[in-house]
C-alpha cells in the first residue's frame, strides 16, 4: 500500500515539474515577458532571468528524480531517488512561494500551497 501512494505522489510531482521545466525551457521569451514585469518593483527585477534558470534546472532535477523514483520503487522497492525527488520538489515550491509572496500574489500562493501538500507527502513517505 506504502508503494502504491508513494508511486501515485511521485507521479504527480514528475508531471508537475517537468511540464513546468518544459513550460520554461521551450517558452523561455513568452516567461520573461510574463515574469520580468511582475517582478520589478522588488530586489530581485534585475535577476528574473537567473532565478527562473534556478528555478528551472531545480524543477527539472525534481521532475527526473520523481520519474526515477518511481522506477527504482517499483523495480527493488528503494526509495533514494524518489526521497530526493520529493525534497527537490518541496525547495522548488518553497521557491516559488517566495516570489508570489514577494510580489503579493496571494492567490499564486495559495496554489503554491496546495502543491506542497503531496510535495511533503513524498518526503514523509520516502524518508
């Protein structure tokens, strides 16, 4: 049963953040024009690119060591990978909240929020 929910909690955070990566990599100009706006009026206005690169190569380690998780889960039961790819998802989202809250996006908090949920989940259950 422990597999199970671990493997359905991998799966979700594989597909959020790779979608997400992909989203950042394969759009990159439409996410600056998006982003740099929005951020500057706060410190961070002359770094939107840098952090989203951050960002992006943090998301993309969550969403290929959730993928691999689930893989070694099923194949011999271990949970390194999947450990891993949970913390890297749980660093991505506590990044992410940081700058919906620094630009008092409460609502793009809240769905922050809500993806750390399952995100927490897999650390506590791959742990």
């Amino acid at each position: 049963m422990n597999n199970a929910t671990s493997i359905l909690v991998l799966i979700f955070l594989a597909i959020t953040f790779i979608m997400s990566s992909h989203e950042k990599l394969f759009h990159w100009k439409d996410t600056m024009a998006w982003l740099i706006p929005v951020f500057e009026k706060t410190f961070l206005k002359n770094m939107v690119p840098l952090a989203t690169g951050i960002l992006l190569f943090l998301e993309l380690i969550a969403g290929i060591l959730c993928v691999l998780g689930c893989l070694e889960l099923y194949i011999n039961g271990g949970r390194e990978f999947g450990f891993y790819g949970a913390v890297f998802s749980c660093v991505s989202l506590l990044l992410m909240l940081f700058g919906q809250r620094l630009v008092k996006d409460y609502e793009g908090a809240k769905t922050i929020a809500i993806y750390y949920v399952p995100a927490v989940l897999g650390v506590y259950l791959l742990g």
